[in-house]
C-alpha cells in the first residue's frame, strides 16, 4: 500500500482534527503550591497539530471540539480564530454551577533538575460527552479535506470518543482523506475511565490496548514512541540492545509487529529524547515509511517549555508529506519544528516557516541581521 497524497481544494481543508480543546495554567517556573500567577495557553493534542499547520506552515486547517457558552469557551474561541483555525463546535451550555466544564490542565515547567509537573483538572468535561452523531461528517468532508487527524488522549476521555473517533475515520476514509493518529498514551487517564467502570489498573491497560487497536485498524500514519506502541497496542517490546535515549533501535525493532497486526499502516514516526536536565535534552526523530526507514540528526536542545513538541514533531512531518516532500525533507521538517516550539512558551508554534526550513537544513542559532 503506497501513501498516496490527495490533491489540495480551494474551498476544503489541508487538515482536519477532532480532539478536546483544553485550556493550559502555567506558573512557569514557580511550583504549584508557591506560584500566585499563571499563564493561560489554548491547548489540545489533537488542536496543536492544527494551529500549528496554519500559523507556522500556512495550511487550512480545522478542529472538531465540544465547546462550553460561558466565559472559558469565549477564551478558547477567540485563540482558535486567533490560529486560523476553522471550528466544527458541539456546543454546551453551562448550568451556572458544576459544568460542562472546558478541561484544565496544569503544568509547571520545572527547572535543572526539578522536572515539570502536569496534572489534570478534567471533571464533567464537554470533550467527553462527544458521541458518534455529534457532528455531520458528510457535510464537512463533502468540503474537502486531505488529511485527519485524532489521537489517543482524546479517545480516553469517555466510552463514546473512540466510536466517535472511528466514525469519523470511515467518513474520511469515504471522503478519500488520510488519517493519521497520535497514540500519546496517558495512563492517568485510561486508569480513571477504568475505575469508573470498576476495573483495575491491569484491566485498564489492556482495556486501553483494545480499544487503540480498533482505533488504529482505521490508521495510515501512526505517531507513537516504543512505549506508546507496547502499553497502547499491547505489543512486546523486541530483544534489541538500545545505546540510549536516541537509538531508535528499539523503535524500528517493534515495526514488523505493528505492520503485521496493521496492514494498512503505511507510516509510523516518533521523536527521540534524552532528558540530561529539565532545560537539556538531546533530541533526534525516526519515520518508517512504506518499508523504509530515515533518522534526524541528534541536536542539544536548550528548552524553555517542553509541552507540546510532540505536536509540533507531527505538524512539521505532516507538512512535508502533504508538501509532496522527500520522506527525509518531512522528517527533517518535523524534527526541525518540534526542536523549534521547545524554545517558546505555550503548547502551539511561535515559529516561522522560515526558521523551520533553516534549522532542518542544518542552521544555527547565530543572530539574524
């Protein structure tokens, strides 16, 4: 099977994502319990990737969200018309009280040898009320779209996201689009939607990997570390000997499982890190492609917030192929972007095209004139 780009349309959209719209409290560097201001960032795993394609890469883009009518939900809305991203909007309304609610997550970017904390604040979220049936798929590929995009923590949040997913990758499949999905496998969050069912840890973990394995048969293009690929799929890890944090060795190692159980996977990428500090870490990327594989360089990265370079990676790769790219050029193109996104505040790019291109191509960080 060949990973065959559709065509770009006037009226239709290069992407289109469907994931929860979250909003992101940041003391920066100043832990939780001492921190008395915070930062506000729009985020959403599945959203990045999109605000990501249309303000650093200039692609149209879409999100399909559940928003809440009260004042959070204006916040996010008017961040999303900011990315120039189009929004498909189930929308709640609030009771005033309790919820719906717009998700919150906290994190704290650490410092040296303190690493970030992340936590979450996600009760009685509108996201995971989405249900198949909340949005009219025929209407909105009938559009055009190239590409969709959904992942892994947003079909965590209730019993009806991955059916809602799966809906939404056969209209697209229908519509003739790729799909691609991000596993980003949060145990947090599968250990909680289990519990509320009243399994076990052990049961939630193999409850995730069943239900990822009917999302994935949907998938072209997978996005997951080796550990994403072992507790998200339910795969073994393989017997190789691994020189580090950036020998992809284990990653490719673990291909000929994913392509055997998923013979329509045409594509399966992930970034590689070494976390020497919360501001150090080295950083490369590998892309399986239709039976090959490529490898980034390695670089230092010098990181002022870490959230989010995973997305950026995705927006980066995704780019490229949808740009008709060599599979280097795009994997470049994504390691370049992720690396890039780790230098500024927030979960979405800050970055030029420009700057991505340059970097990808081996530039430095000396000052531009």
């Amino acid at each position: 099977m060949t990973l065959s780009i559709p065509a770009a349309s006037a009226e239709g959209h290069d992407l289109l994502a469907l994931g929860a719209l979250v909003t992101r409290l940041d003391p920066g560097i100043i832990p939780f319990a001492e921190a008395d201001t915070y930062a506000l960032h729009v985020s959403g795993g599945e959203y990045n990737v999109a605000a990501n394609l249309s303000t650093c890469f200039g692609l149209k883009t879409a999100i399909a969200s559940a928003i809440v009518d009260y004042p959070i939900g204006k916040r996010i809305e008017a961040a999303v018309r900011k990315a120039g991203v189009t929004p498909y909007y189930q929308r709640f309304a609030f009771d005033g009280v309790r919820g719906p609610n717009m998700a919150l997550v906290w994190s704290d970017r650490g410092q040296g040898v303190r690493g970030p904390v992340v936590f979450y604040n996600r009760s009685n979220e509108a996201a995971g009320r989405l249900k198949p049936g909340s949005f009219d798929w025929k209407a909105i590929f009938a559009k055009g779209v190239r590409w969709f995009h959904s992942g892994g923590i947003f079909s965590a949040l209730s019993l009806t996201t991955p059916d809602l997913v799966i809906e939404a990758m056969e209209a697209a499949k229908k519509a003739g689009a790729l799909v691609s999905f991000d596993l980003n496998y949060r145990a947090k969050l599968w250990a909680v939607a289990a519990a509320e069912q009243g399994l076990s840890s052990t049961q939630a973990e193999a409850g995730a990997a069943k239900t990822l394995r009917k999302i994935v048969s949907h998938v072209d293009v997978l996005v997951g570390n080796e550990e994403d690929l072992q507790k998200g799929l339910g795969l073994k890890g393989p017997e190789v000997e691994s020189k580090g944090k950036l020998d992809p060795a284990a990653f490719f190692g673990l291909i000929s499982q994913v392509t055997n159980d998923f013979p329509n996977i045409k594509a399966v990428a992930t970034t590689l890190r070494e976390v020497h500090s919360t501001n150090r870490h080295s950083w490369s990327a590998v892309l399986w492609l239709e039976g090959a594989s490529y490898t980034a360089p390695a670089c230092e990265l010098d990181v002022y917030d870490r959230v989010g370079g995973g997305d950026g990676f995705a927006a980066g790769l995704f780019y490229g192929l949808l740009s008709g790219k060599s599979p280097e050029e795009a994997l470049r193109l994504g390691w370049s972007h992720g690396a890039l996104l780790t230098t500024t505040p927030g979960d979405t790019s800050m970055a030029t095209l420009e700057q991505v291109e340059a970097f990808a191509k081996g530039g430095s960080a000396r000052i531009q004139r």
